[in-house]
C-alpha cells in the first residue's frame, strides 16, 4: 500500500479540518484487500483497500478519511444497535439502511473546503430528503428498492452500522484498538476543541460537540406512552402511505394506506427566573430539539413558552435557537402550566424544564407531565424549593 500517500491525506484532513485532528490521527491504518473502499471497526482501525488509495486523488482520499472517522465519532455502531433492538431490525439489509442513513447524516458536514465529494458519496436530495438531520430520522424515511440500488456497494465497516464483518480483527485482534476508555477520551478532546470554534465549524458538528458535553434526555422513551395514548382508542386517526397495510399483499399491483397515530402536541414550559443560568438555558433549548426529533421532527406539534412569576408567550417551535426566553424575575410555573393548559389546540404533554425552585400546581394537569430539573444543591435558607415536584410529574435530571 502508498502508505506515504496515504499518510499525505491525513494530514491534508487534518489541516483543512484541524478540529478533527486528534481523531484523524487516533485511527489506526491497515491495508485490506476485502474492503472496496475504506471500513472502520468499532475499535478505531480503519482499513484500506490499496487499489482505492493508488487509484483516488489525494485531496478525495483526505476526505474519505474524514468520512469514516466521523462514523466513529458519532457513534453510529452504538446507535445503530441500539435502533436494531428497539425497532426489532435485523440482516443485512437493515444494516445497509442504516449505513446509508449514516452516510446522509455526516456527508453534508464532510466534503467541500479543501476536501473533494468522491463520486460515489450519498446524500440525502438522492432520495429527496431533506439536510442535516440524524440516522435515525433518515431511517424511517426511506426503505430499500430501486432507489437504492446504486447505493448497494456501501460498506463503510462494522464502525458504521455495528454488524461484525469477517475482516475485523475485534477487541483483542491486537494492532492499537483503541479501549473503550481512549475512544471516549478522543471523542471529549475533538468536542471541546469544537466548542472553540463554534463560528467555524458545520452546525453538524456544532450539534454533536454539545451533545458529548450534555447528552439530551431519551426523549423518544420518555414521550413513548403519551404517543401511544394520544390518538385515543382505536388503530389511529389518520392515513398514510409511509408504511403499506398489511392487507395490500391480497390485492396485488394495489398499494393501500395504513391507519397511524398522530404524535403528540407537546408544550414546554422553559424556566427564565433569575436562578437558571445562560448556560441552563442552553441545555433547554437541546433538550427542545431533541423533544422535536422525538415526535417525528413534526415541528408543527412543539410549542414552547418561557415563565418565571408570569408566563409569556407559547412559540411555535421554528428552530429551536430562534425561541426568545424572556424572563429573569421569581419563579411561578403554575402561571406557565396555565398558559400551556389553555392554549389551543390542548397539549397532549407538558414538559417542564427548570431547576425545581418554584410553586407546583396544587391539582393534577389533565394530561401526562414531564418534569426536567436542572440539578441544584440543598437551599437551607430555602427550605421550601427544597419540596420535589408532584408524585404526578415523571421527573428525569438535566445535565
């Protein structure tokens, strides 16, 4: 294998994607002539077909590389298993999905200054999806057909969608995996160089560096009976064509639509009182984003509205930076819970974010709560924010 020229790619990434540098130089390289382009493991080896590095322009091979570290950093063998067991998806096919849905999630984040699209890079306007959104959003927009069909050589190794290949060398194969400790410790030293940059750096990776500092809650889990329950009794209240029913396989040719649940609307009430932090705050409005992606990125059925002693206006949610949190005074969420109560159309979930230092409502809200307490230490001249919010609140910790 060219390792000189091979070498020469790193450190091209490495200049034109220097917030990386620590990650690009943590991979180690290996030649295989099973892998038609390059593959990664879960144990940070990359493996490289030499044809593809003799044959591939420098500044291409550069951003190859970029591409299957951001695999790694991301995650995506983590995340793609833990879809595999929540939704039930198994074989190979479902794998090659979600590698597919990998390679739309980082690819507009990976090519141009200084690094060339190769011609086989993926994209989501392939399938007339739209930009910067999660694998797991991507998945439940798209099967395998013949949309697909040029997509079916991917094979961006076990790094990408978790299924072990016969070509990895696993956990005691030797030649510098990395432990689960030093991949942890690159992932925080590439995300805190990130946050130093945050003017500089795709909005892609902007994203993923807050998350490593605060993960937001699984709201998909949390929000799960409220989703189930939402629709009310019955099958669903709408149809859809985004999944078959499944009595079109008794009428060939004929492809008829499935009755779905609608997701549910969800208000957030974001705590502004003089006690929460700017930095609190932040993690607010990742947690809006994340309640979002757990509806289904149906931004239509999100609103947030801030409160301290009074509540403010309920937004729609647009993006979830565009929200003005307006406040600064006491607290009061029992004026937000009212606010929220009232609107129009009826929340089907009131999420609460706030660091606990407030009056409750005093009787149960008509629909499921959840409550999201920033941590804060005991107050023992404040023995009454001491009392935790009502038995009726699910309470998860922010942060």
């Amino acid at each position: 294998m060219n390792t000189d020229k091979l070498h020469a790619a790193r450190l091209h990434a490495t200049r034109v994607r220097p917030y990386l540098a620590t990650a690009l130089f943590a991979l180690h390289l290996l030649p295989s002539g099973r892998v038609p382009t390059m593959a990664v493991d879960r144990h940070w080896r990359c493996y490289v077909s030499p044809s593809f590095v003799d044959t591939t322009p420098l500044d291409e091979l550069a951003g190859v590389l970029v591409h299957e570290v951001s695999h790694l950093l991301r995650d995506h063998h983590g995340r793609s298993d833990r879809v595999a067991r929540r939704r039930g998806l198994t074989g190979r096919g479902e794998r090659l999905r979600m590698n597919i849905a990998a390679d739309f999630e980082i690819n507009d984040d990976v090519y141009g200054d200084g690094l060339a699209k190769p011609a086989g890079a993926v994209e989501p306007a392939m399938l007339r999806l739209a930009p910067d959104e999660l694998m797991e959003d991507y998945l439940s927009q798209f099967r395998l057909g013949w949309a697909t069909d040029g997509m079916a050589w991917l094979d961006c190794g076990s790094g990408a969608d978790g299924l072990e290949r016969d070509w990895d060398l696993g956990p005691g194969g030797g030649a510098h995996g990395l432990s689960d400790q030093e991949r942890d410790a690159v992932r925080f030293r590439v995300a805190h160089g990130l946050t130093g940059r945050a003017g500089d750096v795709p909005k892609g990776w902007q994203r993923w560096a807050e998350q490593v500092f605060h993960p937001p809650q699984p709201w998909r889990d949390l929000l799960g009976a409220a989703v189930r329950s939402a629709a009310g009794a019955g099958a669903g209240e709408d149809y859809e064509y985004g999944r078959p029913a499944r009595r079109s396989a008794a009428l060939p040719g004929v492809v008829l639509p499935s009755l779905r649940r609608r997701p549910p609307r969800v208000c957030v009430i974001v705590d502004t009182s003089g006690s929460v932090s700017d930095t609190e705050l932040g993690s607010a409005l990742l947690e809006v984003a994340a309640i979002a992606r757990a509806v289904g990125g149906r931004r239509d059925l999100v609103s947030v509205l801030s409160c301290d002693a009074a509540a403010g206006v309920a937004y729609p949610l647009c993006r979830a930076e565009g929200i003005p949190l307006v406040g600064g005074g006491g607290t009061d969420l029992r004026a937000g819970f009212d606010r929220a109560l009232r609107s129009s159309p009826r929340p089907d979930v009131v999420v609460a974010l706030t660091d606990g230092q407030t009056p409750w409502p005093s009787t149960r809200p008509p629909c499921r709560t959840v409550v999201g307490l920033f941590p804060r230490p005991p107050d023992p001249d404040e023995p009454s924010y001491d009392e935790p919010p009502p038995a009726w609140a699910r309470v998860v910790r922010i942060g």
